[in-house]
C-alpha cells in the first residue's frame, strides 16, 4: 500500500476538515475544558461520537474500552485519555484491513446504489490502473438505469478504456459474459463491471448479483475476483444500512467511501468498520481521478483526530 506521506497526508487533512472540525476539534475542546474523567467527561465525549455520526452501538464500544484501559492504566487526566482514545480508533480502522494487491488478470465488479457515485469511481479507478501501465476494459452492467450505459461510455472515451456494452433493458449478465470474453480476447489486465444501483427488491438485488458471481466464476476463473462496495460518506448512518443489503447479497471484499470532501459526516467510517470489518479499499476526497486515494488507517487516524 502506497500509504500517505508528505503532501498526500496535508491533502488527506484537507479533504476530511470537515469530519476533523466536528470531532477533533470538539474533543480538544473537551479535553481543556474538563480534566477530570468523571461520567460528565465520558457523556459528553458519547455526544461527540455520535453526533459524527459514529453510531451509538460503535460509540458504546469505545467508551467502554476507553473506561476499561483508563482503569487499567492508572489513567487520571483527560489529556492522557486522549491518547488512548486514538489508539482504540486506530484499531478499529486496523481491523480486517490488509494490503490490497491487484495481480493480472482481475475482474473487479462494482456495486452500490445509485447516486453514490459509483460511475464515477469505476473512471477514477480505471484511470489510477491506466496511469499504472495496466490494460483497463470497462463492463456497462447497469443496464437499467436510465443512460447508465452512455454515461460509462462517456467516461471510456475520455479515458480511451474500451466499454463492452448492451442496450437498455439487457440481461446484466450477459454483458458481463461478453465483456469476459472481450477481456481474454484483447488481453486486458482488469475488467471493472458496473452493476444496477436499485433493483425492486432485495431478492432480485441478491438473484442479480448471484447470476454475475456464477458467469464470473465459470468464465474467468483464473482471475483474481473483487468486489467493491461504493458508500457515499455524506449518507451517514444509511451508508450502514446499504452495507448491510449488500453484504446479505454479494461478497464484498472492500468498500470505496466516496464524499468524504464535502461532509462532517466521516466518523461513518468507523461505524463501517466496527459494524462490518469490511476493508476500506479507496476513499474520496473530491472530483478528479487523483481524489481517491488508498485508504491507511493509521495516516486516517492521524488526519482525522490531528492530536
């Protein structure tokens, strides 16, 4: 993992100020002005927690082990609780959260409901695997949303990736089966495949992907198979909710937060790893490809608590 270091730390300060301003800032200003770790102390840090958006049942965790590490260590004052505090966030973050490698050839479906930006995190990721000397093809497998498809292939024309897809209305699993074969044919390194972002019911939610896995499986099993779960940051506590339809339908192997630029709302990210352990592949901090940036958790921690 590339890690951020130097000016990709400032930019990962930058990009989560938002988050930063309404949880470090407010826990600095706890820490100053009460020094004392009495329940008063420990209430008002619960508040903080879940006013970003942290989640209650994340947040009785942490003050739980907080206590508990507190007691063991003697602890007396707020400020010294403080360092304690980021040490349970940095496990938190450190859970199931290991080096993602992406080896030749690799089909990486993408799934996710719509407005999250899903569409746009296959173009920044298709364009992060360009720049690194690999060949890209593009799956438009959201064949029923509206314009799903024009728009993947918009994006491919910018990118010059080449975007296998059917008309409006297709089985989403054939487009996959041709875009294999489109794959193996033209000796591409990674196929990225776009999948409908709302479906009538969870069932056909699950039979849908289940008919891709089974294609993918069958067709290309030699490649490496990922699945990445796209949640937009600014959603809070319904990006949970999401998690949890997909992890009943598919098996995600990590999760790309989008929106973390333009929201307060960040602390989901622990929630998220708490709730699910789910890997934190990507995250996004704003429009341009270079904005998704690899997920570290120790360099999150950093950026996010700035303490």
């Amino acid at each position: 993992m590339l890690g951020f270091l130097g000016n990709n730390l400032n930019k990962l300060k930058e990009g989560i100020s938002k988050t930063r301003d309404n949880f470090s800032k407010k826990i600095q200003n706890l820490v100053i002005f009460h020094r004392e770790l009495d329940e008063q102390f420990y209430e008002s840090l619960e508040e903080i927690l879940i006013t970003s958006d942290i989640g209650v049942s994340t947040t009785e965790k942490i003050i739980e082990q907080l206590k508990q590490e507190v007691h063991r260590r003697g602890i007396k004052t707020s400020e010294d609780c403080k360092v304690i505090l980021k040490e349970i966030i940095v496990e938190i973050l450190n859970t199931n959260q290991d080096t993602l490698e992406i080896h030749t050839p690799a089909i990486i479906t993408v799934v996710g409901v719509n407005g999250v930006g899903k569409t746009t995190t296959i173009a920044k990721l298709a364009a992060k695997y360009k720049d690194e000397g690999r060949k890209v093809i593009l799956a438009a497998g959201d064949t029923f949303r509206a314009a799903a498809g024009e728009q993947l292939e918009v994006w491919g024309q910018r990118l010059n990736v080449d975007v296998v897809r059917h008309n409006e209305g297709s089985d989403p699993s054939a487009v996959i089966f041709d875009a294999i074969n489109a794959a193996k044919a033209r000796n591409m390194d990674i196929l990225i495949c776009d999948t409908a972002g709302r479906l009538h019911t969870k069932m056909n939610l699950m039979n849908e992907l289940s008919k891709m896995k089974k294609v993918i499986d069958r067709e290309y099993s030699q490649a490496q198979k990922e699945i990445f779960l796209v949640l937009d940051a600014s959603t809070g506590q319904n990006a949970l909710q999401q998690a949890k339809v997909f992890k009943d339908a598919t098996d995600i192997t990590g999760v790309v937060l989008t929106k973390l630029d333009g929201t307060a709302k960040g602390g989901i990210l622990l929630a998220l790893k708490s709730e699910f352990a789910f890997p934190i592949r990507y995250i996004g901090l704003g429009e341009s490809a270079e904005d998704l940036q690899e997920f570290d958790a120790e360099e999150f921690a950093s950026a996010l608590l700035d303490f």
